[in-house]
C-alpha cells in the first residue's frame, strides 16, 4: 500500500461550529486530519437571522446580545474540547448565511497564508429531512471552493 505526501505548506482548517454533536465530531475530525502536520484550526460559529424585516431595532438588539454570549459560550465549549492538543486555533463568530461565511472564513485563510492549503470540515446533519431539502453540509458540497469533509 502506498500512502500519498500531504501537500506542501500548511493546512488551515475551518470547521463549523454550533456545539451541536456533529459539529464535536468535525472539531474532533479537524484535530486528526492536523495530526503531524503544521496548520491551524478556525472554528466558526456563525450567528444567523433567517428575517430582520419584521424585527424592530430593540429586538434585534437583544438577539444581537444573545448571539455574543452564544458565541462566548461555544468559545469556552471549543476551548475545553481542544484543552492539551497543540493544534493552533482560533474561534470567530460571523454573522450571516452559515455555508457563505464557511467559504469566505476559508477564502481568507488562502488570502492569509498563500501557497497553503485550506480546507472546510462539517458535521453532517442529523436530521434525515435535511438530506433531502438541504444543510449546511449540502449546500458546501454544492459550492464549497476548497476541500470538503462531511464528518458522520
């Protein structure tokens, strides 16, 4: 059997993060496909509004706070879950359409560190309806412009 050389330069990692338990398993997926190699995780947690038109300010406001802690809560969550790995990671919180903000999340890692490697590692949804209508998972595999792993 004979194995394939990873790529030149590093890989950067993006990996989708809502502290569902799939999103667990593509952040435990992202610290294994780094295993040996240099690069670096980007967890992102993405803040979405299906709607603002029927919300008035000081209700968009309030999801706006309650998105921030959210956000602070799954730092702390990815933060226990990578504690003693020696992965480089960072978290973000973007707000938007959730496969859009993967894809620009890994854009800008290419921007970032020319001549490396980017990548986009999601959960897989658990719910089957959304295999058939579509996710977030769907929707990158569709589109997404780099690498792609569905993480079961």
């Amino acid at each position: 059997m004979s194995t394939v050389p990873p790529p030149a330069g590093q890989l950067h990692l993006v990996v989708g993060y809502d502290g569902s338990a799939p999103a667990v398993r593509a952040l435990d997926a992202a610290v294994r496909l780094l295993h040996d190699r240099d690069g670096s995780i980007d967890v992102i947690y993405v803040a979405h509004l299906t709607s603002l038109e029927m919300m008035s300010a000081d209700a968009i406001a309030e999801m706006e706070k309650s998105f921030d802690q959210i956000a602070e809560d799954l730092q702390v969550q990815a933060g226990q879950q990578l504690a003693g790995r020696e992965e480089r990671w960072h978290f973000q919180r973007r707000q938007g359409m959730i496969a859009e903000q993967l894809v620009a999340a890994a854009a800008q890692a290419l921007v970032d560190h020319p001549g490396d490697t980017a990548a986009i590692v999601v959960g897989s949804s658990s719910q089957a309806s959304h295999r058939v209508v579509g996710s977030v998972a769907v929707s990158l595999a569709r589109h997404a412009p780099v690498p792609l792993v569905i993480v079961p």
